[in-house]
C-alpha cells in the first residue's frame, strides 16, 4: 500500500471513543448536510491502529479513485 493520507475514518454516527484513538477530527463540508471524520495518516497506519483494538479487515475495493476497506470487530 503506497496511499497516502488524509485518510476518512467514519462518519457522525461513528464511536467518538475510537475516532480520539485514531486522532480523527470531525469536519462539515460547506454544503454537505452531513459530518465525516479525517486523519492526516495514511491508510496503513489507520489500520495497523484498529488492527491493536481487535478490528479485521474484511474487504477492500476501489472506488473511482477512493479506496474502501471494510471492517469488523466481534462483540465481546
């Protein structure tokens, strides 16, 4: 993986408590009638966090020119 960041990480429905650990910022667009959270790391490092707190990934597909991992973490 040679992408670079910033890097979306989630969304206004996502935990507050992992989007700190990952040192995400939560933005609005002008608009945008919606919220997203941003870090400046690249995408290997957002994963080598969540991989530390139990999430897997479970698939990756390019979208245009956007790349999506999918993620899951098993309830304790």
């Amino acid at each position: 993986m040679q992408e670079t960041g910033p890097t979306n990480v989630g969304d206004e429905c996502s935990d507050p408590t992992i989007m700190n650990y990952l040192g995400a910022r939560k933005t609005t667009v002008l608009g945008n009638n919606f919220s997203e959270y941003h870090v400046d790391d690249p995408p290997r490092l957002v994963l080598d966090k969540l991989e530390k707190i139990g999430f897997r990934v479970l698939s990756m597909t390019g979208v245009g020119q956007t790349l999506v991992w999918c993620l899951h973490k098993e309830t304790e």
